[in-house]
C-alpha cells in the first residue's frame, strides 16, 4: 500500500535525544533532576514574551489551574465556546462552575464576541477563547467586556494577534504539547501568565496545596507538574519549532491553492494563526462522511471538527432560562474536516489529498 497520509503530528529535531539522554543521566541528581524543567519553561517565556511560564502535565491541566488561580468556583459561570474540545467545558465543571456554551464565529471557528454579550450574567467570572485548530479569536472585542480571560492556546504555539503571542494577550494562558501539537512531548503542557500572584497560585495548587514549611499543605491541590524528561523533549522541539509552523504555514498555503473551500482563518490582518490544522467545512455532514470515507480508502487519514460539546447532553446550552441558538457551533461542527497537516508532507501529498477530494464533490 501507499504511503499513508497522516492529520497530525510532530517530527524530531536534532536535540530532543540529546537532552532526554542528559536529563536521564541527571534524575539521580537532587539538585540537577529538574534544569530541564526550568530551561523549557524559561526558555518558553522567552519565546512568547510572557514573565512566567510553568510546565504542567496536560493543556487540560493548565487550564484547569488557570480557572482556579482566576478564582472561578461554584456558583460561578464560565463562558466557553460550544464548538471546542470538551476540556475545556470539563475544566471549569471540576471547579464547580458552570460552562456557558456560547456559538462560534463562522469565520475564525472562535468564540463570536456578539453571542458572548448577550450570554454575560453577574455570574460570568471568566471568558476563555479558544484558539481553534490555531486560528486566531477576536481578542480585542473579547477583552472589551472587561472580564477576566483565560485563551485555551492549547494548540496555538506559533500564532499571533497583533503581534502578542497565544495565551499572552489574557490574565492566563494554556498550552498543550499533546502528541498532534506543532509543539510535542508525547503529553505535556504549559500555563504563561504576567500576573506573578497567578504564576504563584497555579505553583501552590499543583503541588498539593503546598506551603513554604516542607510537608505543609494548607489546603487541596493536585499532582499537575510536569515530569523532567518530558521537559527535556520539549526543549528540544523549541530549537525548531520555527521551521515546524513555517512548515504549517507552507501546507496551508499548497491546500488554499487549490482548494477555495479553505475557509479558515483570518478575519483581519491583525491575526497570524499557526495553521497546526488545514481544514474545510463541506456542504452537509453526509457530504463530510462521503469524502472522509474516500480519503480513508486511499490512505489519506483525517479528522472531524469537534462536535458541539452541548450535543453530548453532559452541558446544556443555556443562560438561566433562556436557550442559547448555537447554529455556526452547529453548522461548521458537523460539516468540518482537518486535512492531512502533518509536518513533514510535501506538495506532492497535498495535490494527491486535493485530487480525491475533488473525486468526491465533482458531481454535485
Ligand atoms: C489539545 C487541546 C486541548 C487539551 O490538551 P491536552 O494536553 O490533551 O490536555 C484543549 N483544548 C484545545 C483547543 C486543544 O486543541
């Protein structure tokens, strides 16, 4: 059979082994066991022009300490976009908060600032904008209403909004380095902040609530630190991690040639997505299984978009009693395809994904 064709996933640079192999060499030592943490998470900060940053196990653990160090908890609402990875309505249930399911822009495929308006209650103790599939929200509009953001940036390393970084323009940010991200350590992830009360707060909780005094926990915390070898491959990725959204934005650009579809993206000049994921949204959601089936046939693997999380009847889209419409959350969830957008494919593999797909819509 063909090469497959495959949706996601890093490749590995020059350095990961090397510093992975130090990093294990050094386990024993208890004064050296973690400098590969603190590199990764300095050398981030850096990267991303952020005062702190903090290696954690998961994106979803980041953002989870995120809410918390925000102070979100029962009787709270936290306002999230409908069509999104069920983290993020997850996260703000294990505080005890309720997740406000709020429709996208049928552009950006991010939160849509106008349906947020109308969703804010006294309540509401925190907004998070999603970076979709790396694409870039309206942060500006978003930011205007005046509460507390927290960018679910999971998959955004690389993309820009007026030239801030992802997870660098709210109070918090997180970042996922989960095996399909540009940026990848297998599990992995990381909170940025500039609020140095934030960066403490998320400290404490992710070390079971420790204090100053050793083995002196005064409150409830979690295991959310993230392990030194992981860190390790992490720095790593970082000595390339340029070329590899470079790469993305390549892939991007070879599909939009071809395809008018390719809808995603960008509603102003003032937003550079990473493009981690190349994606069309087809005309209904039998069309998507049909052309999803051929690709699959043909080795080419894909993905769907996220379904709307208030389909799965865990969360109900509603503000107090009123029922919230949701129809782009709708529309572009069940009709969304991620093409191949894996690193290392070249022209070629984008031509050949361009062909069966117009095997498939050619006699509609
Ligand atoms: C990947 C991703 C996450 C979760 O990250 P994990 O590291 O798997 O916990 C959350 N939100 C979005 C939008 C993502 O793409």
């Amino acid at each position: 059979m063909a090469k497959q064709i495959i949706t996601a996933g890093t490749v590995v640079g020059e350095y990961e082994e090397k510093y992975v192999l130090d990093a294990v060499r050094n386990l024993g030592n208890p004064d050296h066991f973690k400098d590969y943490v603190y590199r990764f998470e300095a050398e981030f900060a850096k990267r991303l022009g952020v005062k702190h940053a903090f290696a954690v196990v998961n994106g979803t653990a980041a953002l989870h300490l995120g809410l918390l160090a925000l102070g979100v908890g029962k009787g709270d609402e936290v306002i999230i976009p409908d069509m999104t990875y069920i983290a993020c309505a997850n996260v703000v249930s294990y505080t005890g908060a309720t997740p406000i399911l709020v429709d996208i822009d049928p552009v950006s495929w991010c939160l849509n600032p106008k349906a947020v308006k109308r969703a804010i209650t006294p309540r509401t103790k925190a907004i998070m904008p999603v970076w979709m599939y790396g694409s870039v929200p309206a942060m500006d509009e978003l930011k205007s209403f005046g509460i507390p953001i927290i960018e679910d940036s999971c998959p955004a390393f690389g993309a820009y909004y007026k030239g801030s970084h992802a997870g660098t323009i709210g109070e918090v940010g997180a970042f996922s380095f989960q095996g399909a991200k540009v940026l990848a350590t297998g599990e992995g992830g990381m909170l940025v902040t500039n609020s140095d009360e934030i960066n403490e707060r998320a400290r404490k909780l992710a070390d079971m609530g420790i204090t100053k005094r050793q083995f002196w926990h005064d409150e409830r915390g979690y295991m959310y630190e993230m392990a030194p070898i992981l860190a390790a491959v992490g720095l790593g990725q970082l000595q390339h991690a340029d070329e590899m959204v470079q790469k993305k934005r390549q892939i991007y650009e070879w599909y939009r040639k071809r395809l008018a579809y390719t809808e995603f993206g960008t509603n102003s000049e003032n937003e550079s997505p990473n493009y981690w994921m190349s994606s069309i949204v087809v005309r209904t959601p039998e069309e998507r299984d049909k052309i999803r089936e051929h690709l699959k046939r043909n080795g080419i693997d894909t993905r769907p978009f996220f379904y709307p999380i208030s389909m799965f009847g865990l969360y109900e889209k509603k503000v107090g009693n009123i029922e919230l419409g949701n129809s782009y959350s709708y529309y572009v969830g069940l009709r969304g395809i991620n093409l191949p957008s894996r690193v290392d494919l070249e022209e070629r593999d984008i031509e050949f994904v361009y062909e069966k797909i117009k095997e498939c819509i050619k006699n509609r």
